[in-house]
C-alpha cells in the first residue's frame, strides 16, 4: 500500500514546483473516442486529475478524436458520463485535438517547407518492408526526395481530396537508419475518408497521434504529458516535433505502468470485439471492464479510487490480481451497504407448529455496525424458504447446517429443527416439514442451548419474485490471450436465477442503492427491472460465513 504522494510522478510534479521550473501544473487525460473507458483508464484519470487536484494545477479532458472512421459521438458521451461518475470534473477545460486541426495542418506545412516532411506514395506494405526492423536499418523511399513545390502541391491535394485513402500520406524526413523505429520517417498525416464527428467532412486527411499529441500538449500549455509505458519509444519523436515546430510551450512526456488485471483483457480494440461478436451484451454488460460495466453491476466509484490508490504507480509493467478490486469493492460496500435477506434457490419449509393464518412482525438490524441505519420489520409465518444449498439429506460431519433431526437458527427469528424431507417423484427434495422452538424468539434459546449454524430466509406469502444474475471472470484463464480469446472465455460467467425471493423491502431498491443480500454478497438493481420484474446483480461475493 502506498501513500498518496509517495510515487515517482508526484516527486517529479513536486520537485519542478519547488526548483520553479512550472509555478502550476497542468495534466490531461487524453482518450480517443473509439470505445468506452476501462478501468485501466480510471488508473489514468486518478493520476491526471488526482495530480491536479493534490498540486493546486489543472486537468484537461481532452479527445484524441484523430481517426474518424473508428470514432463515435456515442463514446465521446460514454467518455464524459464515466470520467464524471469516477468523481472527477473538468470543468471549462474540455479540448479536442480536433479543435487544432487547422493549427497541425499549418504546423505539417511548415515541416514541408523546412525540408523536415515529404508525401510519400508507396503502398503500406511497401512502407512497411522498407521500414526495417530492430537488427535491420530501413531504407530510403524513392520519393523522399521530392522538392519541396511538389510536396506542397501533392500535400493540398490531399487535404483537398484529390485522392483514395491509401494513396499518400504525409512524412516527416528524420532517419531511416534510426536505432528507434519511431523515428524512420513516421506518417504524420493519412487519407481518411469518413465523417468527423465534430468536423464533418471538412477534412480528408488526419493527423496521426505521434503528429497530434504533443503538439495538442504544447497548445494547451500542458506540463506533464503521462503515458503509459508503450509510448517511452515514442517520446523521441514527441521531442523532435517540439523542437521541430513553432510550438508555443515545451511539454515533457512522462511514461508509467499501465494497469493490467488478471482474468481480464484491457484494449478498447478487444472489448470492441467482444461487443461486435456478441460474446457480451454490450458495453456495459457487468462482465465487462468498462467503467460502465462496472458502475451498472454495482461498483461504487470510491472502490475503483481506492483500488488504483492501492496499485499505486510504478515505472514497471506488473499483473494486479483481479482479488484486490474485489477486496476494495467489498470494503466500501460493507460500510455502505444496508442488509437484507434473498433466497437465490428457494426450497420451501412448512413449520408444522406454527399456526396456520397466522403470522407475526419480527425485528432485523439494517446494518451491523450502524445503529444509525436503524430497523426493519420482517414478517414470519408457516411457511418459508431457505437456500437449497442450506440443506443436506446426508450431510458429512461438519455441515452444520439443515438435515433431518438438525436444528438451526433462522436469522432475527427462531430455532428450527428439521423433521423431514419431502421428495417428489424424481426423488428430488421439494420440501421440508420442520418445528420451531416458540421459546427461541430473536435467536436465543432460554436453556442455553448453542446451535452452530445461521441461515437467512423469505416469508413465502410475502415474498417478492426477482431475477437475480450471478457474475464470474469473463475469461477462465487468469492470464487470457487478446488472439484467441475464445478458447479462454469462462461458460460460467453469466449465471441467471429467475425464481429468487426477496424480502418486500428490496422492492423499493433503487439502481443507485447497494444492498448486501446476508451471506449471499452485495448486489444492485439492474436497470433491466421493469414494474413487477425485479432484476438484481451480484456485485461481489461475501467471504465463506457459512458457520457464523
Ligand atoms: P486501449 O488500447 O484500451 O484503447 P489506449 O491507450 O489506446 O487504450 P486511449 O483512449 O488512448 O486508449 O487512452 C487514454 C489514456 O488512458 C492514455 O493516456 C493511456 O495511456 C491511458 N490508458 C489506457 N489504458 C490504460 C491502462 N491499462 N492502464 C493505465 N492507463 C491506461
Ligand atoms: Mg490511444
Ligand atoms: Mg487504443
């Protein structure tokens, strides 16, 4: 665990503040729409903005909206509506690297001028051949060396859409030679011929990232440009631009460990896929990573903080076990979250004993270490479910819990003891005939005598129906493979429970309140619940308290 201000980002953001290097800071968070934020991101966002935020400076939420054929206005407001929910808020510093086109095609021009970029009209595959690889230098292409007229004129004709896609992109000339690959002449500018969502179809050619990123920084007066570790090769690149271009500031890019979860893939590119090949139900099904995914299968926005508090930040590429979310979700949810009780496999008990029309009001705590949160009544009569899983015809010696001649407690009621056990024709357990100890009222007994197990259960006549869908991992294999993600994929990770009771008060549940079914786990309302179709999520599991 470490303390916030403890990383090597925060010691270099405090010291160029104390040496009067910056007298403020200024950091953005910089997603290209083409898809819905992961919690990958929300490692990004904390630091961006937290960074602000702790130093008294300034985040942009800023668009890298630089390829329109994979962008879309759904995701610029999926983008905004995320960034919001995780708590943090940009206020009037909304860019887009859009807003800069005009000011990055000027800037691309100036390197035709300075000798610095050429058009190039080899094929892709061409490019990439002569590109060369890390034990080999690339080679020239035949049309580096074109004047700088003819560079201009082939340049506006593509700006103007005199061409395909495909046909030429826009060079910078560094060195084909280059120990770093990044600098063999890379494409600031290629042919795209879809609609801009913010620009339309103005232009038909688009800056590449590498030609738009620290150009867009430089715009924005940003101080401390932070990546992920991939782009440590591109900050040569970053650098020549800026020393290259008329740029108004000299931002420095900074590069950390991206996140990575076990049992979960973290790419826009194949969450996309999942999405488009039905694997989930979309975005935001609760097995999803995004950060919608999340919030809609109940994950409270001060749990993801307090995880990527937790992971803090490093300059070292690492795998956080999938089971330290968890934790942080649990954690808060204890505190935040009123008990109820649910039964997700209904099996009926008839207590023989108990009178039958008649019922009667019993107290339950809402939550354990809050008498704030107060009491509910909760009614009690003849019959009643429990778990299926809470009963064993023959059960080993440390089951505790019911099988014939066994006693329990029932939670905020009574002892009962079970009598027998009803089968139908298949020989399946369809119903138990117990007695309950009318002395027991509250879960004591008068006598002193212990019972070891604890179990929750639903008045059937008062009983509310529910779905109720149960999460796993998405993928089975901690460590899932982006190529063949198929194979890795968990058949488990969806499962629906149509016929659960709940107590009535879960019927007021609302989307934004998380309750703790008691020993099930925190669940939520799910926006697929409808009048009279009560639909919950498993937000996370309890630890086993089977024996409490
Ligand atoms: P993806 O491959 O999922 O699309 P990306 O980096 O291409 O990721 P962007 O929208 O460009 O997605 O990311 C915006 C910011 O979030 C970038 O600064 C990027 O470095 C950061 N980011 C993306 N993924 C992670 C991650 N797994 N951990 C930490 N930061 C991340
Ligand atoms: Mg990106
Ligand atoms: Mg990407």
């Amino acid at each position: 665990t470490k303390e916030a201000g403890k990383d090597f980002i925060r010691d270099i953001v405090e010291g160029d503040l104390q040496s009067g290097k910056h007298k403020t800071i200024v950091t953005r968070f910089p997603p290209e729409p083409n898809g819905y934020l992961h919690i990958g991101h929300a490692k990004s966002i904390c630091l961006n903005f937290g960074l602000a935020e702790e130093f008294g400076g300034r985040c942009n939420l800023r668009f890298d909206d630089t390829n329109p054929a994979k962008e879309a206005q759904e995701y610029i407001d999926s983008i905004e509506r995320d960034v919001r929910w995780l708590g943090f808020d940009w206020g009037t510093n909304l860019h887009h690297a859009s807003d800069y086109f005009d000011q990055l095609y000027a800037w691309a021009e100036h390197l035709i001028v300075n000798g610095k970029a050429y058009v190039d009209d080899q094929t892709a595959d061409d490019m990439r051949a002569a590109r060369g690889t890390l034990t080999e230098a690339g080679r020239n292409s035949p049309f580096r060396d074109r004047s700088v007229e003819e560079n201009l004129e082939l340049f506006r004709a593509m700006r103007d859409g005199k061409f395909k896609p495909g046909d030429r992109v826009l060079r910078a000339k560094i060195d084909m030679s280059s120990g770093n690959i990044n600098l063999r002449d890379p494409t600031l500018y290629r042919i795209v011929d879809a609609a801009h969502p913010r620009t339309g179809t103005k232009w038909k050619i688009y800056p590449s990232y590498d030609f738009a990123h620290g150009q867009s920084d430089a715009i924005e007066g940003v101080t401390h440009s932070i990546c992920t570790l991939e782009f440590e090769d591109h900050r040569p690149l970053y650098d020549w631009f800026l020393a290259n271009l008329p740029v108004p500031a000299h931002p420095h890019q900074y590069e950390f460990a991206r996140l990575n979860l076990t049992y979960t893939l973290l790419s826009k590119r194949i969450l996309n896929t999942l999405v488009r090949d039905g694997v989930v139900s979309g975005w935001d099904d609760p097995r999803m990573p995004t950060l919608a995914a999340l919030r809609r299968k109940g994950v409270p926005p001060q749990a993801l903080r307090e995880f990527v508090r937790r992971i803090g930040v490093a300059k070292a590429n690492s795998v956080v076990d999938y089971a330290m979310l968890d934790f942080s979700i649990r954690e808060y949810l204890n505190t935040a979250s009123l008990r109820r009780m649910a039964v997700l496999r209904p099996l009926k008990v008839v207590i023989e004993n108990y009178p039958e029309g008649a019922s009667e009001e019993l107290e339950a705590v809402n939550h354990p270490d809050d008498p704030a949160a107060g009491t509910r009544k909760i009614r009690f009569s003849r019959e009643i479910y429990v778990e299926r899983e809470d009963f064993m015809e023959n059960p080993p010696k440390n089951f505790y819990r019911l099988a014939p001649g066994k006693e329990v407690r029932l939670r905020y009621a009574f002892f009962v003891t079970c009598r027998e056990a009803i089968k139908d024709a298949s020989g399946e357990v369809v119903e138990l005939r117990c007695t309950y100890d009318p002395q027991t009222r509250g879960g004591n007994a008068p006598d002193g005598r212990k019972v070891k197990a604890t179990l929750h259960w639903i008045d059937a006549a008062s009983a509310v129906n529910a779905e109720v869908r149960l999460y796993d991992h998405l993928f089975a294999n901690p460590a899932p493979t982006a190529a063949n993600y198929e194979a890795d994929l968990n058949p488990n990770s969806l499962v629906t429970l149509s016929d659960c009771k709940l107590e009535p008060a879960l019927a007021e549940a609302s989307v934004e309140k998380p309750v703790q079914f008691e020993r099930l786990g925190y669940f939520c309302l799910d926006r697929d619940s409808a009048p009279g179709h009560l639909v919950f999520n498993r937000t996370v599991g309890l630890r086993d308290l089977w024996a409490k």
